[in-house]
C-alpha cells in the first residue's frame, strides 16, 4: 500500500490565516470614537524570581541581573463595550 501525501502542514493554513486576517490592518490606528482624547494605558511590573546575578568586571564593575517578572497591563477604551 502506498500513501502519498499532499504535503500541507498546519502552520501553513496558520499562516494564511492570519494574512487574510491582518490584510489592510494598520497598526497606527486605534477604534476610538474621538482620536484627540488621550488613551490610558497602564503598565506594572511583579517580580516573580530573582534567577541569577552576575558579576561582570571588565572596565567599569557592572552586574547582569536574570529575573523572571510577570508585566500587567491595562487598556481603558470607550470605544470598546462588554457584554452586558
């Protein structure tokens, strides 16, 4: 028995999703009803682990810090409503 296949992979059918999907997309445009108002965009930052400090003494004495951190962020828009 033999079975020939057409070669088709997944992340190519991923791929031309997302083309289709972000065709025309312009990512300097924001959905806002007024384009003058400010948008508030919140950021935080949780340090989760301290992994690792080196010490690098070359010229000057620096020290690399290895972190994991978690980065909160929040985006407040008008424009965009919930479901109620």
């Amino acid at each position: 028995m033999l079975v020939v296949s057409a070669g088709v992979r997944g992340d190519e059918y991923e791929y031309q999703l997302m083309e289709h999907l972000l065709s025309g997309y312009d990512p300097r445009i924001r959905p806002s009803i007024n384009s003058s108002e400010p948008l508030n965009v919140t950021f935080g930052l949780a340090l989760a682990q301290i992994i690792d400090v080196v010490s690098i003494i070359h010229r000057t004495r620096a020290q690399t810090l290895l972190i994991h951190l978690f980065i909160v962020k929040s985006i407040y828009q008008t424009y965009v409503r919930s479901a109620v």
